[in-house]
C-alpha cells in the first residue's frame, strides 16, 4: 500500500495556542491577515501576498527528498515540514471526534513565532542556494536523476510554481511537471517557495505559521 503525505502551511493567529500540546480540530484558528496592513500595500506586494498553501506527496517523496537534502547541505530548521521536532517550534495534537464519542489525533501542528519563521524562511533560501551550487549532485539518479536530467533540476531551481494548491495530476490548482502528485523537482522546488511565500506573509502581517501534517495509506 502506498503512502501518502499531505500537509498545510498557513497565517494564523497563533497568540492562545502556543501553551497547549493538544486542540480539537474545530477550535483550529482560520487562515486570515492583517487587513489594516493590507491595506496600506502598493498593489504590486498585494499580488506576492500568499495566506496559505497546500501540497500531497504521493509516496512522501518530497518528504525524503527534503531530508536528505537538509543532511547534505547541512541545514537545520526545516523538519517540521515533514513532521519531525525542530528546536523553538511548537507542536500541538490535532484531535477529532471518534465514533466511540472519545477522540483521536487526526494530525500534527507545528506552530511557528518569528524566531521559527525567520529561521525557516533563511533556511530555505540557503537550501536553495546549495541547490543551484550542486546540479550535478541532485541530478544523481539516487536523488532527483530519476525524473529528469541536471538541466531540469536546474529548471526547477530557477522557475518554481508558487500556489496555494500544488498539484501534478489533477486540473485544479496549478500543475506543475511530475509523474505524480509529489514526484519530482518541480514539484519540490515549488512547494518550498509557496511555503517560504506563507512565511512571509505572515512575518509581513505580524502573524504565525501554522504547518499540519499528515500521513496515511
């Protein structure tokens, strides 16, 4: 049975949760941004304004693709995108009602203040920039070879899909190349940069981020 991976970076107001290790899925708090804010942007930041995005990793590819970039480069700061503990981040137990009428963890969240945002969103420019300085690495058919040749990793380095839905196969949201949902550099290169873009919307809004995860078969 195969495994799949989806998960959820949003702009909350993260400010009641940060205390709690467990919340009921009805009292998450919505996406939202600062509207007085928005306001007051010249048209052209209000078109980079990116509240929240949401990816599915058919065979969480992009999940190991990610880990094993982050331990050849290096990086900290980024595990909480594919469900592990990062330092200054928190993590809450998503729960639901089950039929039972007792209730059970539906999914993870990982609740970032701007120290974790900051620390993110300069995490994933450095991953990036390793990206770019490492073609021949990442074109390994160990690693992203599979799909494509070093001039499409590179592609995908310079030219990724920033959405609010990320998609390969079906016709909503925005396709981006890939066997399947997940699969692929384009896939993950632009995955990052939407969640990068959430990062900074909530930094410029004086929010949180809210990442949840969740893996079944």
């Amino acid at each position: 049975m195969a495994t799949y991976y989806k998960a959820k970076t949003e702009t909350i107001d993260g400010t009641p949760f940060f205390q709690l290790d467990t919340l009921h899925e009805r009292d998450v708090p919505k996406c939202r941004i600062n509207m007085e804010i928005f306001n007051t942007l010249p048209p052209y930041r209000k078109e980079t304004i990116l509240p929240s995005t949401y990816m599915h990793s058919r065979g969480a590819w992009a999940m190991e693709m990610l880990s094993r970039i982050c331990r050849l480069a290096k990086i900290d700061g980024l595990p909480f995108l594919i469900g592990t503990r990062v330092p200054g981040v928190r993590i809450i137990s998503i729960v639901a009602d089950g039929d039972s009428g007792k209730t059970y963890i539906e999914n993870y969240g990982f609740l970032l203040d701007e120290p974790a945002m900051n620390n993110a969103n300069e995490a994933i420019d450095r991953l990036f920039d390793w990206s770019a300085a490492n073609i021949d690495t990442l074109a390994d058919e160990d690693l992203m070879g599979f799909y494509t040749s070093g001039d499409g990793v590179r592609e995908a380095i310079q030219t990724p899909i920033i959405s609010d839905y990320l998609t390969a196969s079906s016709e909503s949201g925005s396709r981006i190349a890939g066997s399947e949902d997940g699969d692929g550099p384009w896939y993950f290169y632009s995955w990052l940069r939407s969640v990068q873009q959430v990062i900074k919307t909530a930094l410029l809004f004086q929010q949180h981020v809210l990442h949840t995860t969740k893996i079944f078969g």
